[in-house]
C-alpha cells in the first residue's frame, strides 16, 4: 500500500506525526489532545493493520502507527500532539513473535519481541498472563509492553515458553509456569 493510497483522516494523522521518535513509543500519556472521530483502521487478532479494508503493507508504516497507539478504558485510539482518532482493535494490538530465554530457574530472564520490534523483558513492570477460553479451555497468552498495551503471544511462541516450564507451589497447590526475572508467572495447574 502507497502513502497515496491514504485519504482522510490518515494523510492529516501522518503529518502530525513526531518526526522522530528514536524508535521509541511517542509520549502519548502526556497528550490531551481533542477527539476527532473514528478512524477507518482497525488490527487484527493476528497483528496485521487495516485501513479502509485493506491491509496496510508497508511494515515501516505499521511501525510508526505503534508508536502512537493509546488504550483508555476499553477504547483504542492514534494519539498526536492535536489530534486523537479512534481505532478497533479485535484482541490486542501488538503480538509476539520471537522468544529468548537466558539464565535458568529463578535467575531466568525471557525477552519477547513482537511484530513491530518492541522488546519486552517479561517481570515485575511486564507480567505474563494466561486468558482460558471458558468453552475450550485454549489458552490466550499475553505479556503486558507499555503503559495498559499487550501483546499476544503468538502460538509459536508459547510452545517454546510452555518448554521452559517448572512447578511450582502455590498456596497449597501445584502449577506449571515460567520465571523472568525473579517473578513465576503460573500457566496451568499441574494435573
């Protein structure tokens, strides 16, 4: 997808765009800008961005639409400097699609990156949480990566950290999980 295959509300979000954010996440906590609408733009469960339908292609694009993502409350929104525009979100807005994993037991440190090159160390500031389907009992993954956004961890990914699992009692009872950083985060009860 072109830039000039953007119109509406987009080409205006584009040119608001700080210029350079070093690679990081803008600092949309500390803008207040006025909402002004909803935006045709939505991500998948899988991670790939749409606008008008289509999926946006260019990765450097998604990258830069990341950076300014914003979640208050249960709404998703693009935040610049002036303006805030509404975007849907069908399960979170990033997943993770790679996994390294170093030191062993408690000393463990995992790091996720998911598909737009965030790093996340999973651990106190980036806990790792399982949602079970209430019909099927699959598993969700997910580790928190900035202010209230997660990503999903990606099947492909949670085979390899179900790998690393340990037991561990908890409160009577046993759990399988995995350490980061000195915290155990359970994934299932051992049965």
């Amino acid at each position: 997808m072109s830039d000039s295959t953007f119109s509406g509300k987009a080409p205006d979000l584009l040119g608001q765009l700080p210029a350079s954010t070093d690679g990081k996440p803008a600092p949309v906590h500390l803008w207040n800008p006025p909402f002004c609408g909803d935006l045709d733009m939505r991500i998948a469960r899988d991670g790939t961005w749409y606008y008008l339908g289509t999926p946006i292609g260019r990765p450097a694009m998604v990258r830069l639409f990341s950076r300014v993502i914003r979640r208050d409350g249960e709404a998703y929104f693009l935040v610049t400097p002036v303006e805030k525009v509404g975007i849907q979100v069908e399960d979170v807005p990033f997943v993770a699609v790679r996994l390294e994993a170093s030191g062993q037991g408690e000393e463990q440190v995992l790091v996720f990156t998911t598909h737009v090159g965030d790093e996340v160390m999973a651990g106190p500031e980036h806990p790792i949480r399982i949602e079970l389907d209430p019909e099927t009992q699959e598993p969700s993954p997910y580790v928190h990566v900035r202010a209230n956004l997660e990503a999903r961890i990606h099947r492909n990914v949670f085979y390899p950290l179900v790998e690393l699992a340990v037991p561990k009692d908890i409160e009577g009872q046993g759990w399988l999980g995995v350490w980061s950083q000195g915290v155990f985060f359970p994934i299932g009860p051992v049965e």
